[in-house]
C-alpha cells in the first residue's frame, strides 16, 4: 500500500517535472506506462521506473540500456541457475529417499 502511494505520487511528480523540462530521462520513461486500467499496477510500475532511472544515473548508463541488463540478461540468467539448482536439489533427494 506504501510503495502503491509512493509510486503514484512519484509518478505524478515526476511526470510534472518531465514536461517542465527538468528532468528528461523520468518523463521520457514514465511515457512507457502503457495505462492498464488498474491503479495499483501502474503505481508499481512508476515506483520501479523511477527506481530503475535513478540506478542507471548512479551507474552513468540510460534507463534503456539497464532494462536491457535486468530484463533480457540478467533475470534469465538468475532463472536458469535457480532451475539448474532446483533439478539437482531434487535428484539429490530423490538419490536420498532410495
């Protein structure tokens, strides 16, 4: 419920902000909210788009380039291992069990 209140008023100043010109990269990647209808989701969606922009700032790289490392490289890769790691848990006890 916080970060769903942070988000929307994040997402609303920032979007204030983007079209006075202050601050491009936020008004550039809050257009992408594609307005689902549902409040509570495009809340998240602006809280994790800020959150996104502010890191790639700190790393100096664009907000497209992390979504590129997060969503493309990253997570997959973080998925496979948990799944490799899961099927050999698995065959662990199952070699246990016999």
């Amino acid at each position: 419920m916080i970060a769903m209140l942070v988000g929307v008023f994040l997402g609303i100043a920032l979007t204030s902000i983007g079209n006075e010109g202050l601050d491009g990269d936020y008004f550039r990647a809050l257009k992408t909210v594609g307005g689902s209808g549902i409040n509570w989701i495009d809340a998240i969606f602006r809280y994790g788009v800020v959150l996104l922009v502010n890191f790639a700032k700190i790393l100096g790289i664009s907000y497209e380039e992390l979504n590129i490392w997060v969503f493309i490289i990253i997570h997959p890769l973080i998925t496979l291992i948990l799944f490799i790691w899961v099927l050999s848990l698995y065959r662990k006890i199952k070699k246990l069990n016999s």
